[in-house]
C-alpha cells in the first residue's frame, strides 16, 4: 500500500517521531561516548557500563526500585483486579458511580499532590518511611491503572461461561480461579507490566514517601545530575530505557494475544 | 412448510408405545413451577405461572424474544431466583439452592466453551467438581464424546472446532452428569438449516435412547414441533397454550397461537346461528355464509376468527362440485414456489389476502394456475378453527 505515503505525511511523521525520541538517542549514544565531557564525542566505548559496577549507591538505589517495583506492582495488581471485577460485577450498586469515580481519581490526581497527602498520612499514623511507605504509595497509584486495563478486558468478557462453570458444579471462588482468571489474565499480566513500569520510574512519589535507606534510581539520578551530568548516569539511563521498553512490549504481546483470543472465541 | 411430526408414539426398549404421563393422574411431574412470577424492577418477566414436566418429557417453551421463556429456564437452572412462587425438582423445592448443587445441566444459547481449555477438559469440568476418580472421568468422556460424534476431537480447542462440533462438544458436556433435567437454551438457533434440521433428529434420538428429560427454550416453531413431546407457547410471561404439537398446530386455543404457530388465515366474523355441530358465522369479507366445526360453546352474536391454515384451503380453476364446503373467490396475486409446496396468495374481491397451499406431487400439472388467474377457494367445515379469543 503506497497510498497515503505523500511527502506530507512523511515529513510530518519523521518530524513527530524525531520529537519524541531524539532526545532519547542522543542519550543513548552518549552513553557510549569515550569522553568525560557530556557533549564531546571521544569515541566508542563501553567503559561507563563496566564502571556502573563500581559505582555502590548508584547500585544500591537500583536493587530499592526493583523490589519496590515488584512488590507494589503484585500487591496492585490483586487489588486493582478486585477492584475491577467488583465494579464489572456487580452491576448498579448504590454510590457505583462515585466508586469508579474514586479509584479513576489517581490517574489524573497531580503526583506532586498525591505524594504530599501520602506524606501526610505517612506522618500522621507516624511509619517509618522507608522501603514500605514507598512500596505503599505506588500501590496506591498503579492500581488505578490495573484496574482499568483489567475492567475493560472483563466488560468484553461473556458472562456465561463463569454461568456455565457454576452450572456445572464449580462454586463461585473456584470458578473464578479456574474460568474467569486464565481467561482474563493476558489483561492482568498487561496489568502488573504496567504498574511495575511505573513503579519502576516515578520520581515525585518516591521522593515524598521515601526516607533514609531506600532511595530509589530515579533519585539517585536524579540528585547526581544536579551535581553534573556524567556519561555514567547516561549509561543507567540506557539500561533503564532497555528494560522499560521490553517490558511494554510485552504488555502489548499479552494484550494483543488476547485481542486475537476475544476475536476468533465462538460467538 | 411445518410438518408436525407425530410424536405421541415415541420409542422406548424397542417397542413404540404411547408417551403421555401428562394424561395420567397418577403421574406426578418431575419438575414444577408453581405460581411462578419474576420481576426484574418494574418489569415482570413471568407473570404467575404454573407448568409441571414429565420425566423423559422432551419441552419446549416456545415464544417471541422477551417472552419469559429464557427466564423461566433460568430459574431452574438457579441462575434467577422467583420473586413469587416456587421451583421444584422432584419432592425438593429449589429456593436458595445455587446453581452448583443442582442436579440439572444446562446448554448455553452461545455454548459458553471454556476457550483455554480441550475439548475433554472442557467435558471432563463437571466431572471434576464432582472429585471422581481419574479413571471413571476419562472413561465417561470418551464415552460421551462416541455419543455425540465428536471420538478423535479431545485435545482440539474450541477456536479449532467448526460450529457445530462446537455445538455438540457443549451437548456432550451438559449430558455427561447424567442431569435430572437438560436445559438447552436455542440450542440450535447457531447451525444453519441443513445442519440443524440433522441436529434436530440427533437431539431426539439421545433424548430417547438416554431417557432423559429435556427441557427447551426456543422462538422457532418448526423446531419445537419437530423435536417436542409437548410445547407451552408463551407471551408476556404466561402461557397462553400448552400440548402436544398436533394439538396446538391444530386446535390453536387464541388467534396469537394460531399466528404465531405456522401460517394461517384468520377470518373475523360474528355466529349467526349453530347448525348441528357446526357454528355459522358472517364475516366481513366472504359474501356467503361460513361453516366450521367446533365442540365449543359459541354463543349466537360472539364475534369469533376462523383459523384457516393454508394446506386446508383448496384452490381449483373451477367452482367445487361439493356443496357442504365453503368457498370464496378471487385472483392470483402471487405465488411462491417452495419445491415441495406453492404458495399462492389471492386477493379476494373485498380485497383481503388469503393463503393457499397446494404441495406440487406432480411435476406438470394439466391446468397450471397463474398470476391473475381467476381462482375459487373452498375448504371443509373440519378444516378450521374457531377461535373465540
């Protein structure tokens, strides 16, 4: 299909995707640049990767945001399910709409004010802030975004084959571990891909919720570029670019796969 | 064209003997609604009714969408529960009971195929509920699958299945608890007509030959005339006649069944006079006088309809020589070939429409009858209904 390949249309898309990922390539090269110096070009080279090893905290804040991303993704994601399942289900309870309402607030609540309020919370009930409270605020955040991912999977979902699980003599928590789960669970991994991603680089959040000891990457980074940008924090930034985008990607395959799943299932 | 199948002699241990438990006090149903109404808020699906099947019954419920049938099975199956009255299998009354713990199965309009799951998983799910042994599950699905056809199909997913190997893998997996009751929800409404009309006789002969009691929920009234012992026709949440199929094809008790069964030609008219077992009556659009039989009590003045199906009214070049019959005239206004029968329709000199049947036993006939023929169409005092409501 040439059709609609006109100088127009190319010109606007390479320029719409030169905006978007320039800046990223120009990391990403630059995380192989020989030289000390941020804009000078020294050559190839993939020292600043090999010195990441050596660099302790740099290290330290990555092993914090992996565990909290994993963790807080998990919890997230059985919450957010429920979450969804109960609007999905059962039907127009009263307040049903002020409920949807409130686990979709977060998603376009100001971070800067959602980690405040968290803060305050945290403060309030006097926790420690540390690994936990981190863990716990990005909970609070990602969920909303599992819990739209799953809901629009189970409105597309046929009511009756959990009917004909029960029909058949499966009681309802049985059903929903052997019918409805793998059916929707492309939807629910999508889910946990998802928050984990956004667990993986929330800045502002962590920055509100966290305390001594559990400084996460993007803070690390984050407070290092304020003393300079090294060709070291353009390496981990790399990396950080690397993991992300394979994790999207196969949000997107388990989505996908389902799509082709909903779409060849019998009428 | 319907063909009312003649059901009341049904095969059973090799002999054909009369099924009518329906005739016989002593006979108690197996499943009974009773006084059943469910309201889904202001809107009432089933409105007070009563309805008792028999075991080794073949049932269908037969009416227009939003008519209540599908509500009604639902019930039983325990998927709604009555906001008056009760539901009861045998001696129990099923209120409160969940679906799960009833032992009725049900196949579902969509067939409702797990789609993560083989053909024996999916036939073996009901078994395993139930934590039987490995060995009896395997030996009772493969058993079930040799009864539907289906030996060969056990690792194939049902997105692999054509529709109706689909069909047949959800029949297999509804029948392989051995059910008290079979709920099938249009279980054909998906096939198309050749496979369906196959699928129709298939369904017959396992209800038969398992003994087992079938309950049906279908708007299409050839299929439940082929495959039921008896149908309750519905609409707005009651039923509005219930026999065999003959009975109701034949003695439609009101003008909807009579429409809603099979094509027909109501004639409203008001009795003049009663004539031994024949009810005289005027109407509107033939000048002469009608006669129908009837064993109704039919009041002088009532206005009644006489239902007239097509295949009665006999459609001749010349005027008949009997003079018992009744007849009309008119012209041929259209006519649709159907291989087996013709359809004619002529438009009687008040303008009125009339139907006509006549099955083409020959390929040639001496005198073929046309568009704008002049035609006379007459019919036997036996050939129609009087209807009164």
């Amino acid at each position: 299909m040439r059709k609609g390949l006109s100088l127009f249309n190319v010109t606007s898309l390479v320029l719409g995707f030169a905006f978007l990922y320039l800046p990223i390539l120009i990391l990403v090269i630059y995380s192989f640049n020989d030289s000390r110096l941020v804009a000078v070009w020294g050559g190839f080279s993939t020292r600043w990767y090999a010195a990441l090893w050596q660099n302790q905290p740099l290290l330290d804040a990555a092993w914090v945001t992996l565990r909290v991303a994993f963790v807080s993704a998990t919890v997230a994601t059985v919450l957010g399910t429920l979450a969804a399942v109960s609007l999905v289900r059962f039907g127009r309870f009263r307040g049903r709409t002020l409920f949807s309402g409130m686990i979709y607030a977060p998603l376009v609540m100001p971070e800067v004010i959602l980690g405040l309020s968290l803060l305050l919370l945290f403060v309030a009930v006097d926790l420690d802030r540390g690994f936990w409270t981190v863990t716990l605020a990005h909970v609070t955040f990602t969920m909303c975004f599992v819990a739209v991912v799953v809901q629009s999977r189970l409105v597309t979902f046929d009511r009756s084959l959990e009917e004909a699980a029960m029909d058949l003599g499966a009681p309802p928590l049985r059903t929903f571990l052997t019918v409805t789960l793998p059916i929707i669970f492309p939807a629910v991994a999508a889910g946990w891909m998802l928050a984990f991603t956004l667990s993986l680089d929330d800045l502002v959040i962590a920055s509100f919720t966290t305390g001594p000891g559990a400084t996460t990457l993007p803070m690390r980074i984050y407070s290092q570029v304020r003393l300079g940008v090294t060709p070291e924090i353009n390496a981990v930034s790399t990396i950080f670019i690397a993991v992300v985008t394979l994790i999207v990607i196969a949000a997107s395959f388990a989505m996908k796969r389902q799509f082709v799943a909903d779409c060849t299932r019998p009428a | 064209m319907n063909v009312a199948l003649d059901r009341e002699q049904k095969p059973a241990n090799g002999t054909r003997q009369e099924f009518a438990p329906w005739k016989d006090p002593s006979q108690r149903p197996l499943v009974r609604f009773e006084g059943v109404t469910k309201r889904f808020g202001e809107v009432t699906a089933v409105d007070g009714l009563s309805l008792g099947i028999y075991e080794r019954e073949f049932f269908a419920l037969l009416g227009p969408s939003g008519c209540g049938k599908t509500t009604l099975m639902r019930m039983l199956a325990g998927f709604e529960e009555p906001t008056k009255g009760r539901v009861l299998l045998g001696e129990q009354d099923l209120a409160g009971v969940p679906p799960y713990r009833r032992p009725v199965n049900m196949m579902f309009q969509s067939y409702a195929l797990f789609p993560h799951m083989s053909v024996r998983d999916n036939v073996a799910f009901g078994l395993k509920q139930d934590r039987l042994p490995k060995s009896e599950i395997a030996a009772r699905v493969a058993e079930v699958l040799r009864l539907v056809k289906l030996s060969g199909f056990e690792r194939r997913k049902p997105d692999q299945l054509s529709g109706g190997q689909r069909q047949r893998v959800a029949l297999a997996r509804s029948l392989v608890k051995r059910p008290k009751v079979l709920l099938l929800d249009e279980p054909l409404a998906a096939l198309d007509k050749k496979l369906r009309e196959e699928t129709q006789f298939e369904l017959m002969e396992l209800q038969s030959s398992l003994g087992m009691t079938f309950m049906m929920v279908t708007h299409d009234q050839e299929e439940a005339m082929a495959v039921a012992d008896r149908i309750a026709v519905m609409n707005h949440g009651c039923i509005v006649q219930m026999g065999t199929p003959a009975e109701i094809y034949e003695q439609p008790a009101t003008r909807y069944v009579a429409d809603f069964i099979g094509d027909v030609n109501l004639i409203e008219a008001k009795v003049t006079a009663r004539d031994g077992r024949n009810v005289v009556m005027q109407s509107g659009i033939i000048a002469a006088p009608l006669r129908a039989a009837s064993d109704a009590e039919v009041a002088v003045g009532a206005d009644v309809a006489l239902a007239l199906r097509p295949e009665k009214v006999k459609i001749t070049v010349r005027k008949p020589a009997d003079a018992t019959e009744n007849f009309t005239r008119g012209t041929v206004a259209g006519i649709a070939y159907l291989g087996d029968f013709s359809i004619f329709q002529v438009r009687l000199e008040s303008g009125q429409v009339f139907k006509a049947a006549r099955p083409n036993v020959t390929r040639f006939t001496d005198q073929p009858i046309t568009w704008d023929d002049r035609v006379f169409l007459s019919w036997s005092p036996e050939a129609g209904v009087v209807l009164t409501q």
